[in-house]
C-alpha cells in the first residue's frame, strides 16, 4: 500500500506543487504538458460526470481507478484541486486530502504572506512537513505493493 | 481560533502595504520603524487593559516578568520561554516558537525578511513599557526560524538627570542665597 505521487493546482490550472515519492514509469512527456494534460482530464471528466449523471450529483468526481493503481481527487470551494495517486489498496482518501488542504497549505502556504498565491509553492517548510505527513500515513510504505 | 488567524492575517497585511508604500534604498529601515511605531501605540492601549486589575508593580524585574508571562500569554496565548537579564538594565527576551514566524518556515528559509515581521512586536513590547512608566529601547534578532530573541535595554537617563538637576538646584541656593 503506498502513495506514488501528488499534484496541487489552484483554479486557473497552473500546477502549484508535485511532489512523487514511489513513481516506477514516466510519462514520455515534459512535466508542463503533463499538469497541462492532467488539469485537462480533471476538467473533462468533471464536467462529465455532472453532465452525465442519471440521479441528482452529489458530490461529483470522487476517484478513478485502473487494475493498477487509484487516482483520488479533492476540490475545495475556492477551487484548488488536490490529486494523489495511490495504488489499489487504500479505500478512500477524500478525508487525507482535506487534512492536506486544512493543516498543511492553509496553515504554511495561505498564512505565509511571503508565498504569493497563484505562483508555485516554494515554502521549504510545507514541502518538508508534506513530505513527513504523507511518510506518516497508515497506507504508505517505501516498496510498493 | 479565528481571532488568531484574524490577526495574523491583518498583521501580514499590515507588513506587505508598508512595504509597497516604501520604495528606495532606505525602504527597509523605513518600513521597520513605521511598524515599531504602530506596536508602540498598540502597546500602550494593550497594557492599559491587561493591567487593570493589577497590583503596582515592585521593581524592574517584576515589569519584565509581567510581560514575559502574562502579556505575552494575553497576545501570543504562549509565554517567553526564557528571560535573561544582567542586572543593569538589559533584559533578553527569548520565544523559541514565535507565533507570527511558525509559518514562515523553520530554519534559514526567507530569513532577510524576518526583521520586518518582528518590528511590530517591538514597538508593542515598548509601548507597553513606556506606559508602564519604563523608558526603553526593544531590539530584536533572529538567528533560526522560529526562535527569536527580544533584547529591551531599559534607559536609566531621566532618573539620573533628576538627582543632578535636584543637586544643581541645591548648590545654586547655597551660593546664591536665592529662593529654594
């Protein structure tokens, strides 16, 4: 059970942070085009699934899943977008992401009035303290299952 | 927990706005001193407040104990964790996890901008003290995020001038034979 990457965007697509702790394959492509294709994707489906959805929506997208891994989304109301990948093992991971969004970013990043909002984060202190919550996490161990 | 955010939202503010209305080589003392000056008048209303219910104080030291402990508790809801003194009007005021620096990082990240955030707790930490009735000077430094260090060099000149002023008084009656 592990977790192999995450991204964060605010609500104009720009990629705020990535950080990657267990990624084995590549995507080919720069890491522009990739938050490009991944924010692309995010919106798509959002829109979809909205638009598609026989009963009254709820909540929306919640997570996607493949035979390898899981990919988890979090919206918040002013619109950053928190994304993890993880693989198959971990149930659900709304509340881990919101935990992320109210103890990490609004806590080092929103209250830091040296990170100007819209640019990408550079706080050392949220990268380390990201870095030691995700390590902390039930589901996560170095090697992937 | 919202008061917290509120102030510390209003504060970051306050440093941003003094910071753009400054601009020129001289921008940075500038803006520390327009903060120092605000803390001072904050202060003063402050210590208004927290010490209405007070007994007078006994000393010196029983001044800098005060705004160790209850002050900063009142405004920073911590103590200072440590208060060192030499006995002849310096006071060093240490706060190992100061309240306005916890989000900025934690080590030597952002360090040059630090000054900036400390300047209006100086003031405050004066204000407080002058109308305590304490004349003083409050400095401060920071060496590794979010440890800092409060220096109040406490001004002994009035009182001294007084008793010169009060001996020259007494010498010119002597002499002159005026009125005392």
């Amino acid at each position: 059970m592990t977790v192999h990457n995450l991204y964060i965007f605010d609500r104009n697509g720009a990629c705020l942070h990535y950080s990657e702790w267990n990624r084995k394959k590549q995507a080919g492509i720069s890491k522009e085009e990739e938050f490009k294709l991944m924010y692309g994707m995010l919106f798509s489906i959002r829109s979809f699934v909205s638009k598609m959805s026989p009963v009254d929506m709820k909540d929306g997208f919640l997570a996607f899943q493949t035979s390898r891994y899981k990919l988890h989304y979090y919206e918040t109301p002013t619109g950053i977008k928190l994304v993890m990948n993880t693989d198959l093992g971990v149930p659900n991971c709304r509340d881990t992401l919101q935990q992320i969004y109210s103890t990490l970013y609004v806590e080092y990043i929103v209250k830091n009035p040296l990170c100007v909002l819209g640019e990408s984060l550079q706080s050392d202190l949220f990268c380390s303290k990201l870095d030691s919550f995700i390590r902390a996490l039930p589901f996560f161990s170095v090697r992937a299952a | 927990m919202a008061d917290e955010a509120l102030f510390q939202f209003l504060h970051s503010e306050i440093i941003q706005y003094v910071n753009r209305a400054e601009t020129g080589e001289s921008e940075n003392g500038r803006c520390v001193s327009k903060l120092e000056n605000m803390g001072f008048r904050v202060g003063q209303g402050l210590i208004e407040r927290f010490t209405k219910d007070t007994p007078r104080f006994k000393d010196e030291l029983d001044v800098m104990k005060f705004i160790c402990k209850d002050f900063w508790t009142s405004v920073f809801k911590k103590q200072i964790d440590n208060l060192r003194t030499n006995h002849q009007g310096i006071y060093v005021l240490q706060d190992n996890k100061f309240r306005l620096l916890t989000q900025l990082s934690a080590g030597k990240q952002y360090l040059e901008h630090a000054p900036k955030f400390l300047a209006f707790t100086c003031g405050l930490v004066r204000g407080a003290l002058s109308n305590i009735g304490v004349k003083s000077i409050v400095t401060a430094e920071v060496s590794v995020m979010p440890a800092c260090k409060f220096q109040v060099m406490i001004q002994k000149i009035l009182l001294g001038c007084d008793r010169r002023h009060w001996c020259e008084i007494r010498f010119q009656c002597e002499y002159g034979r005026g009125l005392c």
